[in-house]
C-alpha cells in the first residue's frame, strides 16, 4: 500500500571471481562519480546474476551476516565490473 519495495533473497550461490584488494583509479573512472564503494568485482560471465540488489558473503560464512552490498554494475562485451561496499552487521 505504501509503495515500498522489500527485497527477497534465495539460498546464497558460489561464484568464482576476481575481486580486487582496493579501489583503483581505473575502477573510479567505470563509476564516475560513485564513490562509497570500498572493492570492485570483475566476472568474464556477461550472464552473471548479480545486480544492484544483491548481498555478497566475501571471505566469511554464509551462515552469518552478509558482509557487502553490491552499489553498482557497469557492462561490457567482455565481462562486468560490479562496485560494492563493506556492511558491518547491525
């Protein structure tokens, strides 16, 4: 009624992938002027499922909290560039 949109998740899914240690210039310049991101993702896999709405589990268990959340996604022929942000459990 009041228009509001609550996200629903599955069961967390196994993806290999290269995660960068930090932010870069060149990860800067793929998201202009989104900046409250602290890692980029990058998948070769144009068909990959994740989104803007998407929680990820890097280096901890999933049967824990989420520890990023995915901010932003730029594609390319090649691959995508996923922008998240580290969460802290609240």
């Amino acid at each position: 009624e009041t228009g509001e949109v609550e996200n629903h998740y599955g069961n967390p899914v196994e993806l290999h992938c290269n995660v960068s240690a930090a932010v870069g210039e060149n990860a800067m310049e793929s998201f202009g002027s989104l900046t409250g991101y602290s890692r980029t993702i990058y998948v070769a896999d144009t068909n990959c499922p994740i989104d803007e709405n998407s929680i990820i589990w890097f280096g901890a268990p999933t049967t824990g909290a989420h520890n990023y959340i995915v901010l932003g996604r730029a594609d390319s022929k090649n691959g995508i560039l996923y922008a998240i942000r580290e969460v802290s459990e609240s």
